[in-house]
C-alpha cells in the first residue's frame, strides 16, 4: 500500500492504481486487457464490492492502460474519464498514433509488445472528456486536478491531487529498474513529451505514480526535478 487510500494493481505490462475512500473507489488506468478479474480481486481484498467503483480516469489511449476500461465500466455506472484528445481512440474511432521511435526504444517496442495479450481493447465510451485543469471530485473531500502532459499521446494526462500531493504520471514519466526517475518512451512527440516532464516536475508532489516501474514515495518532486537536470 502506497498511502493509506491509495493501491497499486501489477499486470504483465503496465499498473494501475485505486484511490479508496468513505464515497467509493477511483480507478487510474485498467490494465491490459483481461485484467478485469485481477481489479475486482483486489477491490475485494480492501473490502468493497465492484458496485463502489465510481470512475475510471484514463492516462492516455494505449492499450495496456485502457484495455480493460470496457470491462470495468460494464460491471455497472462507471463513469469513464479521458482527455478529449484521446476520446476518439478509446472509443474505436480513431487510430492509436504511432510513435517516433529511436534504434534502441525499437528493440524495446519489440520486446514489450511481445508480453502484450494478443486481444486488442474493446472500446470504451468517455463519459466525460477533461482538458488542462479540470477538477474530478474523488470524493471524501480529495480532488483531482487534470495536468495536460501531451507528447506520449497527443491527449496523455496525468491527475494530480494536491491535498494528499500525489501524482499519476501515466506513461509521460517512468522509472528504470534501477530506481532512476526519467522520461517516458515511445512518444509521438519527444520535444512536447520532454516539456510535459518539466511541467509535472515543477508540482508539490510527495507519491509519484507512474504507469511503468515502482513509484515514488516521499518527496517525489525531488525526483522529478532531478529527471529533468
């Protein structure tokens, strides 16, 4: 447990992470596809049925963040929450943008898309598209404020609530197996990718989540300054 309302959710690529609290859960990001089985376990295990899951909130399109949003919003009304860039895609009307990649962030493409499931996500209606600065009421008094973090994905975002001071990075930021806090790959647009990493650097940040390798815990935004040096 990251935080005493806060759970990280592990999948053979990628993570998710549920905010609990006195109103209901929030669920940042869904896993790969088929993981559906995997949330409700862990729901369970903090002692609440799927029925108090409240919202989804989507980091970006790709398909190991949203591949089981369908699922999820299925299980009853779950409100579903995305960038308006990203909408199109998550609800199967437009295309995943490709991302410029180097020599070496191919090899990586290669090597992580061969532990991606073969099923590619159901799309998934946005109940509500957010934009730079929207507030999410997570309930219990925690906010959420949306953070435009383009260059992953022309529509990634990443959540911030200021009052427990924890980040959800998505894929804009990761961390190396060896701890190292650094800049997200496979961006469609690296320039605009590096300055979304400056922005979210420059927030009050305690707990950074990001969508691939362990967070951060305690003084993230030292961390992610010194991503950004």
């Amino acid at each position: 447990m990251l935080h005493p309302q806060l759970v990280m959710l592990g999948f053979p690529v990628g993570q998710a992470y549920l905010w609990h609290g006195r109103d209901g859960l929030t669920l940042v990001d869904t896993g790969v596809p088929g993981s559906g089985e995997q949330i409700e376990r862990v729901i369970g295990e903090l002692g609440y049925r799927r029925a108090d899951l409240r919202r989804v909130l989507l980091t970006h399109c790709h398909a190991d963040h949203v591949g089981a949003a369908a699922e999820v919003a299925g299980w009853h009304d779950v409100e579903v929450v995305a960038h308006h860039l990203d909408a199109p895609v998550i609800r199967g009307e437009a295309a995943v943008p490709p991302p410029v990649l180097s020599d070496w962030e191919q090899r990586l493409w290669d090597q992580v898309h061969s532990q991606m499931p073969a099923e590619t996500p159901a799309p998934v209606g946005v109940d509500r598209e957010v934009g730079d600065g929207d507030d999410i009421d997570l309930g219990g008094g925690v906010h959420a404020v949306c953070v435009a973090a383009p260059g992953h994905t022309p529509g990634s975002v990443a959540y911030y609530l200021p009052e427990p001071r924890v980040l959800f990075t998505g894929d804009t930021i990761a961390r190396g197996h060896d701890g190292t806090v650094m800049l997200g790959v496979f961006n469609v647009d690296p320039d605009r990718a590096t300055a979304s990493l400056r922005r979210q650097a420059e927030l009050d940040t305690d707990i950074a989540c990001f969508g691939h390798g362990q967070p951060v815990i305690g003084d993230a935004a030292t961390s992610l300054r010194a991503a950004v040096r």
